[in-house]
C-alpha cells in the first residue's frame, strides 16, 4: 500500500508509523497503568526506543541520528501518545528540546560531543527554561552566567523539567540551560550543563502531579556551577533565537501528543458503545452518545489535518512557523481534553477507574493546555500576529 496521504506522505513514514504503533502496543501498552500509578520512568524502554533510532529522529545520520522531518516527528509522538502520553512527555523533552535543539543551535565540537550518546540513549538530556517565578515570561528569568576566564559561572534555578532527575536520586546526564547574561531581558544564552559538575544539583521531585505521572519532573539548581565556555551553544546573547526556532517544533509535537490521546479515546468509546448494551441496544443507538461519538471524530480529524498541514511547511533549521505552531496546539490540547472527558462519560463508571484508560489520558491532557507554553499565551501570540499580517494565507 503506498502511504502518500497527508498523515503518511512516503513509504518510509508508513512504515514509521507501523513500527512506532507495533511498539507502543506491544511494549508501552502493558506498563502504562503501573508506571502511571507508581510515578516512575521505564528507562529500559526508553533505550529501547534508542534502538529504534527514535531518539535522534531529527539528527543529521554522522551524528548517530535518522534524519527525518518534521511528519516524522509528528508521526511518532501521535503514536507513543496514544498508549502513554507521560512516557511520551519524556521522549519529547529528550529528542526535541534537548536532542534536536543541539542539532540545530550547536557547533559540530558539540554534537559530536553528546548527540550519539544521547540517539542511542546511553544519555538520558533535557532543556531548562522555566523557573519558579519565570514560566511564560520567560524573559523575566532570573538564572545568570558571568563570565569569569575562560569559563561561565551558573547561578539558579529552574523548575518543572522534564527529565530533571531519572529516579529519585538520580539527575538526568545533560541539559540546555538558558541563563542571563547582560542587563537588557533579551540577553540570554544557552549553555551544555552535565551531571557531576560541582554545584548542580537536584532540587525536589516533583510527584503527585494530576497527570504524565510516568514523565519524571524536578527542580534543578546552579550554585556556581562553573561551566567551559566551549560549553556555550551559538553566541553570547543571542539564546533567544534558539528558543523560538526551539518551540516551533516543540509545540508541534505536543499538538501530535494530543492527536495520540484522542484518537485512543475515540476508539475506546467507540469499541465500547458498540458492545455495551443498555435498555436492550448497543448505546452507539442513542442520540446522546452519537453526539459524543460524532463530535469527537469531527473535532479529532480537524486537528489531525491542521497538525499535519503544518508539519510538511515547517522548517527545522529556520522559525517562521509560529502562528501555526502555536495554533495546532491551541486547538488540539483542549480538543483532547475534551474528547477524553467525553469518553469517560460514555464509559461511565468504568470510565472513571484506570483500568480502561480513558481517566488516565484525560489527567494527562490537562498539561498540555499548560507546558509548553500555556492556551492564553498562544491567543496572545496569535492575535498579534495575525493583527501584523492582517491577512490568512
């Protein structure tokens, strides 16, 4: 079958899809509930996933990664999301904003430095942006970096990374850290931070999270950590440039994650509509749970073709994608949402325990409303551009 449709443009990523769905059902699938439920991170799976060659998806093949695109990565997150979207969570912060981010925004030194280690999985890598008082004012950060010699002295924290700690003792082995370095807001830098370097360290834990409970979050803190300046990704004070083309394709991969848990939510409340009988009939014959069916198909497939549009336009190694960006997400994170909170209603009780899924993806839908850039900062976001452009493409 030749997979040139919009969801599998080539041979190549219909047999991407294939693989990464045979994976997540056969190997994903049977752990979810228990590493949900336990607020831990299946590290094992996660190199197997390396041995899939999924951890460098975007990462040039002399560096140790696949080379594909933008669908590719789409393709993939849709589809671990659809079994376990915490495990997901982690994949995503490690292949895009740490894995591709160095792809994209280091020097040669450095990615021959970190990436094949981190597209195997041997290193497990993460970015740091937020802190406790800087979240989608990112610009008010307050970590800094001095320049002292032929080194830079870290101070700060940050908060709510994704792959902060491994376990929990454990920091993860790498991560971007984006860090002031002069007075103006814009003036920041990004910086190779790794484990065992004197003054970093692991904060708290962070657990009982409402959702992506299998992703592992934390605090991480810099006191005087002293980082070499070949550790310094692009130029002094210009960090801002990495971070925009950064989240273009962050937030293109959490649109695809919310792709993933509605579509496994339609299925599920489909299957079950069909065989639960009620007042002697399937409750697929009810008005009421046609709607819920209905809308939910409707409003899955249009984000399916809006995320999808806007993976074959974008392009990696530039920005200039941000309304769309911004908009795929905008629309999937609350359409997921919401399709999930419909498939609890249509399961019922059964619905509401963690046996049957749907109360699990619909806790973690929530964040991605949240992380990655809130709903309110994309309506920001959006209103002004389209108000700069003043015309729809």
């Amino acid at each position: 079958m030749s997979g040139t449709d919009l969801y599998n443009p080539t041979d190549e990523h219909q047999a991407l899809r294939r693989m990464v769905r045979d994976f997540a059902e056969r190997e994903l699938q049977p752990q979810a509930l228990e590493y949900d439920r336990d607020e831990k991170f299946n590290l094992g799976l996660f190199k197997a996933v390396g041995e899939l060659g999924l951890l460098g998806i975007t990462v040039d093949e002399r560096f140790g990664g696949s080379g594909m695109d933008p669908v590719a990565t789409v393709l993939v997150h849709e589809e671990l999301s659809a079994v376990d979207p915490g495990f997901c969570l982690a994949y995503l912060a490690h292949s895009m904003l740490f894995v591709n981010n160095l792809q994209h925004n280091g020097n040669d030194e450095q990615r021959a430095r970190f990436l094949p280690g981190s597209c195997s999985g041997e290193l497990i890598g993460g970015m740091c942006m937020s802190e406790p008082n800087a979240g989608t004012d990112v610009l008010g950060m307050a970590t800094t970096a001095r320049k002292d010699g032929d080194d830079y002295i870290l101070n700060g924290q940050k908060m709510w990374i994704t792959n902060g700690c491994i376990d929990d003792g454990t920091l993860g082995d790498v991560f971007l850290v984006y860090a002031r370095t002069g007075h103006a807001r814009t003036d920041l830098s990004l910086f190779l931070v790794e484990k065992g370097m004197p003054g970093f360290k692991l904060g708290q834990r962070i657990k009982d999270k409402l959702g992506m409970r299998a992703s592992p979050t934390a605090e991480l803190v810099f006191e005087d950590v002293r980082v070499p300046a070949r550790n310094l990704v692009g130029e002094e004070g210009q960090a801002m440039l990495h971070m925009m083309r950064n989240l273009e394709i962050e937030r293109l991969a959490l649109a695809a994650m919310s792709l993933g848990i509605a579509r496994r939510c339609v299925e599920i409340m489909n299957d079950y509509a069909t065989e639960r009988k009620s007042f002697g009939q399937p409750l697929r014959n009810f008005g009421q749970i046609q709607r819920h069916l209905a809308e939910s198909y409707a409003e899955f497939m249009a984000g399916r073709a809006y995320v999808y549009s806007t993976a074959a336009s974008l392009d990696l190694a530039s920005s200039g994608n941000r309304m769309d960006s911004d908009g795929v997400k905008l629309y999937c994170s609350t359409m997921a949402k919401n399709v999930a909170d419909r498939a609890i209603q249509v399961l019922g009780g059964y619905g509401y325990v963690g046996e049957y899924d749907v109360e699990r993806l619909w806790r973690d839908a929530k964040l991605l409303e949240i992380g990655g850039g809130t709903n309110e900062a994309h309506q920001k976001n959006i209103t002004r551009d389209i108000g700069q452009q003043r015309i729809i493409r």
